[in-house]
C-alpha cells in the first residue's frame, strides 16, 4: 500500500479528473489482472458520482471490465511515466506478463477487490453501469465511483496542490507518439 | 478571422483533446449566440472523429444545440483565462448580455456556420449524433467532428508544440473554485 493515502468525498472525486490527465484502467476477473492506459476518460456526474471511459474491443481489460463489472480508473504520475505509456502499447492477449515487463506494481484498498497501480496520484474504485448500445456502438462506457483515494502529498481539502507538490507527483497529458505532457502551473481566474 | 490558422486533418483532430483541456461550447440557433465552458469533453472515436461533451439540462447550450443539432467545441487559451472561467459561470438564460461583458468575441470559418471563440488555440465544428437516452439519463452528447482547426504557433503537423510556443497559448484545465492549470512541461515516455 502506498504511503499519504486519504479518502476522498465521492461528490468531490470529479476533482481528481477534471483537469483531463490521462488515466490507468484496472481490472481483474478469474484470477487474471490487467492495466491500460487510456486518455478517453472524463467525468460525467457528480452524485452519484459517475465517469465515462473508452474501452476498445481490442482490448484485454474490456472482457475484465465486462465480466467484473467493476474497475478501477487511476491518475499516473511523471514518475511511471514509462510503465504508463508501456500499458498503453502492449495488450495482456499477446504478452501475458505484460505487467511484470512493464515494472507496474499492483496493490489493493481494504474491502475493495479491484487491483490499483502504485505511483499513481488518485484511485477512483468504478462499478460499470451496463450501457450495451453504448458500449457496442462507441465503446464507451459508464462507472459510478463507489469509492475513491489521492496521495495527500498532491490532493488533499478537495483541491490538487500540484504547484507545491514534487514535479514527480504531475499528472500525465498524453497526445500521441509517446509525447506527455505534464501538467503545469496553476492559474486563478478570480482574485 | 484570428490569424496563424490551418485546418486540420480529421483523423488527428482527436489530439487536439487528448490531453484533457477544458473547452468552450458555442451554438446558435434562430439568431441566438451562446458560449459555455465544460470541464467534461473527450475524444470518443479516430474515424469517423467523434467525440463526447457534457451539458447539463440549466445550461442555455443544450437547447440551442438541440434546436441546431450542430455545435463548436474549442480549447481556450491562457490568453482569455477569465472570459473561460466567466461564461462557465454565468447563464445567457439569465444574462442575456453575457457574451458581451464577458469580451468574448466570436467568429466564423468559411462555410461553417457554428459561431467560434477568439483567442482559442484549436476550433472543432460538430454534427449532434442524436442519442437520446444519453442526452436525457447523463447529459451526454455525441457529436461527429466535421472540421477541425488550429493555431500554427502551437499545433501543427499534427502535434501540439506549447514548450516552444508563448505561454499566453497554453490551454486551460479546470479544477474548481476559479482555479485552472495550465498545460506544463513536454515529457517523452520513448528514446
């Protein structure tokens, strides 16, 4: 279990993606576990709190999610910045230790059954809402966020603290072609 | 017209969202102008490019993009921090004014119809993809991207350029409270 973990209010879990960082999907189902990467993450409600996800058909985590019904969506760090861009290239079909090649180290929250990724900066817990045209039309699907976590050290009273935190707690933007970009400096609109 | 423009190719357009900004919404519809922010936009989908964008039923948006059934989503810029943050939180239903003391000024490409944002890094036209039980349970709407352009100084060739570009041109991700972060530092996960 990483260390400066706190809970965090469900109608406030919108906060940890609102600002658009490219996430980590994880799952399990029959003893096997997974993790991808995914920037088509978004938040879609606040109570109950609910967020969107594209999952591909080609995917591994997509027959997890689909028969466990629950996942988890996480918020990497410039400090696996590689073990996140590694996730996103190689699908578990064709490499069954992809997570051990990649160095991502899994860990569980009490009572909660779903694995989540060390190194990262929030942990949002996901029961999928079945959605099928949804998910067969678009590959879009819907999680309400049944419980989520940060690293106080970057999120904590609600509000991220990127600004005074260590550059290796940035979230992850990513574009393509391998190409991040971290999150950058805070600007009020008011005051 | 805003200067330094260039369309750009639909099967990239994705990019111009993959890194999670917040963006502008504008419509219109039978001579009616509206703009709101959204924190809650992502790319759906390569090609045909699609994407998804949340708006809540107060919102005067939604009806003008009901009743038009096409609309603008564009990413601001440092450049108008507060015009962002102000037609976020104020209503043209209740302001009717709101465009105009907020100093948005708006534009439109040729043969576009969809009123655009000044002071944008990146303008995508959408068609509404009518799925109405999205619209009513979540607030979701799909929109197919029809046309996509962007600010040469800092996208182009299909890739966001903001480490070498000015720092007025960063896009803008919302937290809450009037607090955005800018886009920050290039990471590269390869070579």
């Amino acid at each position: 279990m990483p260390p400066h973990l706190a809970p965090v209010d469900l109608p406030k879990s919108y906060r940890l993606l609102n600002h658009g960082p490219t996430v980590l999907v994880s799952s399990s189902h029959a003893g096997e576990e997974n993790v991808m990467a995914a920037a088509w993450a978004c938040a879609l409600d606040y109570t109950p709190a609910k967020l969107t996800v594209v999952i591909d058909k080609a995917t591994r985590t997509r027959a997890l999610v689909e028969n466990s019904g629950v996942f988890g969506i996480q918020v990497p760090t410039a400090s696996i910045l590689k073990q996140t861009h590694q996730v996103g290239q190689v699908s578990l079909a064709n490499a069954p230790d992809k997570l051990r090649e990649a160095g991502v180290n899994l860990f569980r929250f009490e009572g909660c059954d779903v694995p989540m990724v060390e190194g990262c900066a929030a942990w949002l817990a996901c029961r999928l809402i079945p959605e099928p045209h949804n998910q067969q039309a678009y590959d879009l699907f819907i999680g309400e966020i049944t419980a989520a976590w940060a690293d106080t050290r970057v999120f904590r009273d609600g509000h991220w603290h990127f600004e005074t935190a260590p550059q290796e707690l940035r979230s992850l933007h990513y574009i393509a072609g391998g190409r991040f970009y971290a999150i950058g400096e805070a600007l009020d609109a008011v005051g």
